[in-house]
C-alpha cells in the first residue's frame, strides 16, 4: 500500500467531511433565521377542538399562533366541532360574523365587550346566561335556537339587536323585547313554555316585520293583530282556531296557517299584498279549496304551499296567474294538467301523488335553467320519463323515477311569429334596459316568464319615452325612470304591486294613471305637472313624497291633498310658489308623530311660506332625534321667514353652520340642518328622492348610480344606506359598469377588502382613502388623473389600474405599496421606459401585467426576487428587443410565465435567452398567442449531486426550486410538494427558506468545494 495516497484520500476524506459540516451548519442557521415567528401576542386555545378549527380555517395546523394572525379575520365558522370553551376569541378583534352552532358551550363570557361582532350564530349549545351578549356592543343579529335558555332580560342593553331566533328554548317572558326599538325579526317558535296568548302582549304595536311562533300552544290571535309592521308570520301548528282580524295586518306578505283546524279562512282573502301562503296539512275538499281561492282573490299570489292536503283536483290553480312557486307533494293527485298553463311556473314539487302523465311539461317554456321539479315516487309513463330527461337537458332540476329509456319525443318546432307569452315593447331604449336587467341579449323574445321575477327596476338616463309593455311586469314593486323623456305613464295604472316609484326630470303632465295604485314612495320632481291626482283612500299609504319643481297653480288643491298625508315621514316641496303655509299640517290627519314614524324631513325651500308656527306640533324638529343615524332634515328660506319664526328656527336642535346673507333672499341661499341647499331654477341640479340637493334622498351617498349599484349588488333595501352598521358589514363589492361619475359615501364602507369601480365615469379616487382594509381594486378605464393615494393603503396586493388618466408608476412609490402589492395590471396604459424603474420600489411584485404599451428595456426587473414559483410578467405587443435584463436575475425561474408575444426581440433573446430561461422552469411564450402555465419542459427525472432521484420531472404540479452555478451547467433542482428525505433532514421543506441568500449562496459553495475535492481525488 502506498502510505502516501493512504494519507492523501485520508486528508481528503477528513476535508470532506469538514466542509459538510460547515455547511450544514450554516444550513441549520439559515433556516432558523428564515422561521423566526411574526412579532404578537402567542394564542392559546384552552380548547383543543377550537384551536383544531381555528388552525384549519387560518391554514397552520401546528407551529404557534401569533395574535397577528388572527387579527383581520371577519368570518369565523366553527360549528358542529364539539367545542366547549371559546376562550381565545378576543384575539379576533375584527370578527363580524361568528357560527358555533351545534357544540357544547356553556359560557359567553369570553365574548364579552367583543367590539365588531355583528351576526352571531350560537344555536344548539347548552347556554342558559346570556347576559355576556348584553356587552356586545354591535350585535345586531342572534340565533339562540335549541338551547336551555328561560331568560332573556339580560338581552336589554343589546339596543341594537335586529333579528332574535330564541326557538326551542324554555324561554316565558317576552318583555325585554319592549326595549328593542330596532328588532324587526322574531322567531320563538316550540317554546312550550309560551302557553297563553297574554304572553305575547309586549308584542303588541312593535315594529316587528316578521313573527314565528310555529308550535306555541296558544289559541288566539290576540296582541298580534297590532303588530301593524308585520310582512312575514307563521302560526303554523298551534292551537289557533280562529284568524279575524287578520285582515288589519294590510302589509303581510307572506303568511303560513299549516296544520291549524281555522273556521273560516277567509280573512285571509283579505290580505292584499299576500306573496306567499301556505295551508298544507289540513283535510280540504275541492269544493272548499275552489270557493277559497276564487278568481280574482290572489291576483298577486307568487308561492302556495298545500301538501298532506287530501288533494284530488287542483283545477283552482287557474285562479293564479302570478305563482312561480307551488308545492303540492304527498296528496291524490293524478290530473296535473291545470298547471300546464301557468305561464311563470318555475319551482313545483309533486311528489307521493299518483301521477302517470307529465307530458305537457315539454310545452311548459317557464320551464327553463334553474327550475325546479320533484316528481318521484309516482307511477309516471315511459313517454314522461323521456319528457322528464329532455327537461332535465334543457337545465331544469328535476327529481323522478329512473325507468328504461322510451322513444324520444320530438320538441315542437319553433313558429317565426312571436308566441302567445312574448312581452313587447315600443320604446327600444326600454327593452335593452330590461333585456340587461334579465340577462338576454339582442335576439330572440322577451318572454313573460323571463320578466315575472323582476320586483325593482332602474332605467335611469337612457331617453326612454314610451314604458307601453312594463304592465307585463306582474311583481314589479320599485320602479325608477329618472333623467329620461316620458310624457305618458297610463301603462303604470295596472302595475298593481308597484310601491315605490321615481320619475324625476321627466316630462310627464297627468298622475291620473297612478290614481289606484298604493303606493308608499312617490318622487316626481322636475315635471310639469299642475295636479296632484291622488286618490284620497290610497293617501295614507305614502310615506315619502316629492312633488317640488313643477307647475302646480292650485294652493287649496295642494292643502286639500298634503294634509291627507297621514304617515308621510319625507316631504319635498321645493320650489311651489303657491304654497305660502303650513296650516294644512294641523287638521288633526297630518302626520305629526315623533321618533321615525312621523315627518323627519321636510323641504319648502322656494315656496312663499314666511310663518312656521304650524311646525310646533312636529317635535321631530324640536327634540332633535336621530333617525338611523340620521337627525331630521329641515330646508328653509331663512331670510324669508319672518322674525318669530327665525326665532323658532334657532331653538331647532339642529345643528347648522351655514352663514346665509341677510340682504339676500332666493333660491341660491338657502339653510338645512347640517347642510347648504344652493338650488337654482335649474331642475338638473336637484335630482334626488326627497328635494334635498345633496344629501340625496337620505343615504349617504351623492350619486344615485352608486346607491343603485350598492343595492343591487349585496341587496340592500334604500333605507340600509344611511344604516353603517350594515353598510360597515360589506367586504368586498363589484361596481363595475353602473355609470357612476362620484364615490362620495363609499367611505362608509369602511370594511371593504375588495372592490371593483371599472368602467365608470369616476374622476376621483380620494373617498376611498380611508378604507384601510383594501386588498383588492380595480379602477380600470375610468378618467383618473390623481392616484397617488393609491400609495398609502397598507394591504393593498392587487391592483388593476389599466387605460385610466394617468400613467405614471412613480406615484405609486414613496409609501406601503413596496411591502404589500403582489399584482399589479396595467394594459393599454401608455406605460413607457420612464415609468418602468418605479417597479424597483414595488418590490414584493409577485405580478407584473402590461401588454400593450410603449415598453422597450425591461432593465427595472432585473432586480425583482419574487416572481418565481407561479409569478407572472406579461409584456406582449410592446417595443422590447433585449432579454439579457431578465436572463440575469436568477430569481426569475421555477413555474414563472413570461409572455413576451409580439415584441422585435433580437435573434439571442428569442433563441438562446428565451431557451436558458426555459431551461430555469420559466414557461417562456415569444411566439404564441396561449400559454400554459406549468409546462412540462424537460422529461428526464432529474437527481441531485448525491446520484438519488429528487421526484422533479420538469414542471408540473406544485413549487420548484432550481439554482444553477454561475459559468457550469450543473443545476439543483427538486419539487418541494415531493421533497426527498435527504431534504427534509436539513429543513429544506420550505419554499422561502430555499429562496434565502444565505442558503444559495452556502449551497453554491458546497458544490464547487466538492468539485475540487472530487478532481483532487482523481489527481491521485
């Protein structure tokens, strides 16, 4: 043996080792490092079970948990977990809305003083003290059901609870409900200890709307025929025998009697607006049914319910034309073609009946996506079978027997006139609007069943001047048609449900049309109309009226009509120069109530009134309540008024800071309560629902596009937009489209994580400002000019800013952007070589999409680490020529897309450029119009320096590393959703810990120091 080599392989060994050691040492050093918790409080959970759900909704299912990881969570659903202690839930500060339903919890304390929650859901648990949700100061919705709770007198301080759900509980005393000014939902349905109808006097005159008091064993009405508000009610399965008086609930809409033995159900025939009845589970005959539903006494029915009804004929269903929801399952019916000519029919369940044909159901086109059918357990045809598959391929839900496959039957074919249930317009404007609103496009008809689900309708600005043909909308309730050229509103006379209406600015002379409708809000500002043609037996149903801006000469007919207003809570009188009092306010008739229910606002700006004395009987004015948040409204002439009453107006408890001129008095200096009325004969500068300019009608919004969009967005009534509770309650919102020209008023919205404002008419971005909660905007094609508040939202990661004002990425830098934004998109925005160095300030750019501008160097994002591992950077169709930028940031690499289509790239960049980038795992796309992201690039399994396979076969699912030695070939590459065990002995499981410096670079010199050892061992 030569001792000499002996030696040498010994020294080398030794060096080997030596160096492995170093630098798994520095590996394990490293990696700490890139561990280190988040600074915070460290969360424990005295409950394994709730910190399990805690764990799986946040994504950590070990380690510690850090306050900080908890703190911006708004949506906790923890039921059904067997969860007993919820200690550890004030480190949500943010929580909104919270679901422990079905668990074993005791104890509330821990919620005790929560400072956000809203909506709590804590059904089927074992509470009895409820008085830690007294301290909730925000709760405003509880679902208390299935528990052991018998008293709720501690729920008094929760002033602001809107919906209580107490059923199955042993709950005997109503009366702190009497403290509950805004409680409008009630269910405590199966308390038995709830057995006497005295029980529900507290009841008695609240603004409650809906009522459950299924399964209590009472016998009567009682106090529940003065809950005047009510529009829901279930008395289902009690002991009700008889229901008079009913009929002085005139606002029910939806009404539920199953299971009771009544005497007489006609009273119920008296409910005018009733939507939804149900009177299953009592034994009718056809002869019964038939008298009680009788033409023309549920024109406006939408949902019957008769099931366990002994039911053997249902030809009564002709007698509702309007119903889009019936339920008749378990009865004796085998003849169902009655219901074949049901026009909006889109929901009927028919199942345990004994029906063999279904045929006519092919003809039926209500029938369409969505629908619904149960027809099983009947003893149907082969040929219905086959009808029943060619709905169910027609996208109609349908449940029914499976039997063997019969011959086909043929679809009708289609005739070129228009069918029988086509809805026509005349006015084109018209029909694109409601073709939008149903989701049709330009061909084919309107069908009256694609127009029956329609309630509210907003057309605004889209010179409308013939609505001939909305009197086919049956369920329309709110219409709006401001800002358009109508002169003829005679179709609205037999829009028998309509309640709400707006026809500001238009040209409209006759309300005669409106003469037997009921409705409640009425604005018809800015038209010529000279009488106010009202019937006096429908006057008690307005509640809001606006009639200012018109050519009304009559004083006396105007008195005669106004003092009948008996409920009213909004009047606008703008500009009616005939009315030079306000004695017509103390006939005894004229709502003068305080609180919410009386008049609140009130505007005779331009009228000739000089005397206010009349106004003493309205204390609304004088004792300065707040309305949902909102003081009373009261617009004057100040100057104009005489000196008493200038006295009288300074002791309102309104506060005002208007500074009006005392040598002037017009149009143009007027005073409010907390605002500055400057009108003008002008009508275009007072467009809103109650005659105030800028308060708009009682939101807080100034652009009615915006209150539109909100409502239709997250389905808000009007009145929800002056109520920031629920409007704070919004997370994210899609505004997209709506016209809307000013965001005044989206502040309130001071949750929001996520909105889109693109493709508006907005100029101004600065009403988002304090929205710190942002994540995600979309402000695309919109004129903007100023974004530089953009750079200040702390959270913001995903940005599109695309074809607006302003191009100029600098503004974007100097404040928290560079530490949150991941994605930011900016097609189209003339977006040029000076702008591009501002992206080294964004460096946490994971994102960086800008096809389609004037970009030629792409310098800027060579020093940008983060795009590996599914980033995104494309560039297509701009002036770029040279990839050496990109090809030397080696972070760019490992399941990066560049798109880079249509640009004069030089031979290199596109040949070898492009080829090493690909070699790296980028999906590099030069010369295609699709790419796909992943792509598999190289089909040889790859193994490391030790010769063992790493599990990575070029892309595919899951996150890759790759480093590759400056001036060699040799690369390391692995997928660390398959990490190998050799891996995971030294940590290296974490894709960030992969990506650290420090590992790269101690990873880099490991290989090289083990190169020299290998040649020096072949030297030998």
């Amino acid at each position: 043996m030569n001792i000499y080599n002996y030696y040498d392989k010994t020294i080398i060994t030794s060096l080997f080792l030596v160096l492995l050691s170093l630098f798994l040492f520095s590996l394990t050093n490293s990696t700490n490092v890139v561990h280190a918790q988040p600074s915070g409080e460290v969360v424990n959970f005295p409950d394994r079970q709730f910190e399990i759900a805690v764990r799986e909704q946040i994504g950590k299912m070990s380690g510690t948990i850090d306050s900080s990881e908890l703190m911006f969570i708004n949506d906790l659903r923890i039921e059904s977990r067997g969860i007993r202690d919820l200690t550890g839930i004030q480190y949500f500060p943010n929580l909104d809305y919270l679901s422990a339903s079905n668990n074993n919890i005791q104890d509330l304390t821990p919620l005790s003083g929560h400072p956000s929650l809203r909506n709590a859901n804590l059904g089927d648990n074992l509470l009895s003290d409820l008085s830690p949700l007294a301290t909730i100061p925000n709760l405003e919705y509880l679902y208390l059901w299935n528990n052991r709770i018998t008293d709720i007198s501690s729920l008094r301080g929760a002033s602001k609870l809107r919906s209580i759900y107490i059923s199955n509980n042993m709950v005997n005393d109503l009366t702190p409900l009497v403290d509950m000014p805004r409680l409008r939902e009630l269910g405590i349905e199966e308390n038995p200890s709830i057995n006497n109808v005295d029980m529900l006097q507290p009841l008695a005159n609240t603004t409650i709307e809906y009522l459950n008091i299924d399964g209590l064993r009472i016998n009567s009405l009682g106090p529940i025929t003065s809950m005047l508000n009510l529009k829901r009610l279930d008395i289902s399965d009690t002991q009700i025998i008889d229901i008079a008086g009913i009929d002085k609930l005139s606002g029910l809409e939806d009404l539920d009697v199953s299971g009771l033995r009544l005497k007489d159900y006609s009273p119920i025939k008296n409910l005018p607006f009733l939507e939804n009845l149900s009177i299953s589970k009592f034994n009718w005959t056809n002869a019964q049914l038939n008298n009680f539903i009788s033409p023309g006494s549920f024109q406006y029915l939408e949902r019957f319910t008769c099931w366990q009804c002994s039911l053997t004929d249902i030809s009564f269903v002709k007698n509702l034309p309007f119903i889009t929801h019936l339920e008749l399952h378990d009865n004796n019916l085998s003849d169902i073609s009655p219901v074949y000519n049901l026009q909006y029919l889109d929901t009927l369940t028919l199942e345990r009946n004994n029906i063999r044909d279904i045929t006519g159901f092919a003809d039926m086109m209500s029938f369409g996506n969505n629908s619904y059918i149960r027809i099983y357990d009947n003893p149907l045809t082969a040929e219905s079978i086959q009808v029943a598959r060619d709905l169910e391929n027609r996208g109609v839900n349908i449940d029914y027997p499976q039997f063997a496959t019969p011959t086909p039957t043929p679809l009708p074919t289609p005739t070129p006139t228009p069918p029988a249930n086509a809805v026509l317009f005349n006015d084109y404007n018209l029909e694109k609007g409601i073709r939008k609103e149903v989701g049709l496009g330009q061909d084919g008809y309107i069908l009256k069943k694609d127009v029956a689900e329609i309630t509210r309708l907003e057309l605004d600005n889209l010179s409308i001047y013939d609505i001939s043909g909305i009197e086919q909308l049956p369920n329309l309730n709110n219409l709006r048609l401001p800002n358009n050229n109508i002169t003829d509103i005679s179709p609205l006379k037999n829009v028998k449900k309509l309640k709400k209406l707006k026809l500001n600015n238009n040209n409209i002379r006759d309300l005669s049309p409106l003469y037997d409708l009921k409705l409640e809000k009425i604005d018809v500002f800015g038209n010529n109309i000279s009488d106010l043609n009202l019937n006096p037996a429908n006057l008690k149903h307005i509640i809001d009226l606006n009639i200012g801006n018109n050519n009304f000469n009559d004083a006396n007919q105007l008195f005669e009509v106004l003092g009948q207003l008996e409920n009213v809570q909004k009047l606008g009188l703008f500009n009616i120069e005939p009315i030079d009092n306000l004695g017509w306010m103390s006939n005894g008739v004229f709502n003068t109530d305080s609180g919410e229910e009386g008049l609140w606002r009130l505007n005779i700006i331009g009228t000739s009134i000089t005397d206010i004395s009349d106004l003493s009987s309205l204390s609304n004015f004088t004792d300065g309540i707040s309305v949902e948040g909102e003081e009373p409204r009261f617009g004057y002439n100040n100057e104009c008024l005489s000196d008493e009453s200038k006295e009288k107006v300074q002791s309102f408890k309104i506060d005002t800071n208007d500074m009006p001129d005392p040598n002037n008095c017009g149009f143009h200096n007027t005073t409010s309560s907390n605002q500055n009325f400057n009108n003008n004969n002008n009508n275009q500068n007072f467009n809103n629902n109650s005659g105030f300019p800028t308060f708009n009608g009682g939101s807080f919004f100034q652009d009615p596009q915006l209150e539109q969009a909100i409502m239709q967005e997250v389905g808000f009534s009007y009145d929800m937009l002056s109520d920031l509770n629920a409007l704070s309650g919004i997370n994210a919102i899609n505004l997209s489209g709506r016209q809307i020209y000013s965001l005044e008023g989206i502040q309130t919205l001071m949750n929001l994580t996520e909105i889109d404002i693109s493709n508006n008419n907005i100029e101004d971005l600065w009403w988002l400002e304090s929205l710190y909660n942002l994540e995600h905007i979309n402000i695309s094609n919109n004129p903007i000019y100023d974004i530089g508040m953009l750079r200040n939202f702390p959270r913001l990661r995903w940005l599109d800013m695309s074809r607006i004002n302003n191009n100029n990425l600098w503004d974007l830098t100097g404040g928290n952007l560079g530490s949150s934004l991941e994605t930011l998109i900016v097609y189209q925005s003339g977006i040029d070589d000076s702008h591009m160095d501002a992206l080294t300030n964004l460096y946490n750019l994971r994102e960086f999409i800008a096809p389609e501008n004037n970009i030629s160097r792409v310098d800027s994002l060579r020093g940008l680490n983060n795009f590996a591992n599914g980033g995104q950077i494309i560039l297509s169709n701009n002036g770029i020529y040279d990839l050496g930028p990109l090809y030397d940031n080696p972070s760019l690499c490992c399941g990066l897309t560049l798109e880079i289509m249509n640009n004069p790239l030089d031979q290199n960049s596109f040949n070898n450029i492009a080829n090493e980038l690909r070699n790296r795992g980028v999906n590099v796309v030069v010369g295609e119009s699709q790419y796909t992201n992943n792509q598999n690039y190289s089909s040889q399994t790859s193994t490391n320096v030790f010769g063992t396979d790493i599990g990575y076969t070029g892309g595919g699912a899951g996150n890759s590393f790759y480093y590759e030695d400056e001036g060699n070939s040799r690369g390391f590459l692995f997928n660390v959703d398959n990490t190998p065990e050799w891996a995971t002995s030294l940590g290296l499981t974490d894709f960030n810990t992969l990506l650290d410096p420090t590992v790269i670079a101690m990873l880099g010199i490991f290989i090289t120091l083990l190169g020299t050892v290998a040649q020096m061992a072949r030297g030998r």
